[in-house]
C-alpha cells in the first residue's frame, strides 16, 4: 500500500474544492452567491499556488544543504591534506 504525500492529497482536496465552486457558481442565482464564491476561489486558488511555492522552497533548501555538505567535505579534506 503505497502513501501519498500529504501535500499531493491536499492539492487534490483544494482541485476537488474548485471543481465544487465552479458547479455552484454556475448554479449561483443572485451577483451576491457568485461575488462569494468567487471570493472562496481566490482564496483556494491562493492555497493551491501557497503549496506549490513551499514545494520550491524546500527543494531550494535541499539543494542549499547539499552545496553546504559539498564544502564542509571540501575543508575538512584540505585540513587533513595541509595536517599530513
């Protein structure tokens, strides 16, 4: 059985949300139900665009960790180097 990411399985919940508002919006009777409904897209749409910037943040953090471990190896090795 195989685990999904919880960042996957809330995008799927924010994409079954939008599909939800789009079907009520184009049932909304008055500009009043379509004014907040558009509101609550926005705001899923914010989250949505949220989880993918965290995505991007934290492989730039991987990426930052693995070029700090490259130049901790790379001064430790010239330290023993200049010992010896």
């Amino acid at each position: 059985m195989s685990k999904e990411n919880p960042s996957d399985v809330r995008k799927k919940d924010l994409d079954i949300m939008l599909s939800k508002l789009n079907a009520l919006e184009v049932s909304a009777g008055d500009n009043y139900q379509k004014s907040i409904i558009k509101i609550l897209r926005t705001l899923v749409e914010g989250q949505m665009h949220t989880l993918n910037e965290l995505e991007h943040f934290k492989k730039a953090i991987d990426l930052v960790t693995m070029q700090l471990f490259k130049v901790d190896n790379k001064v430790n090795s010239s330290l023993k180097n200049s010992v010896t």
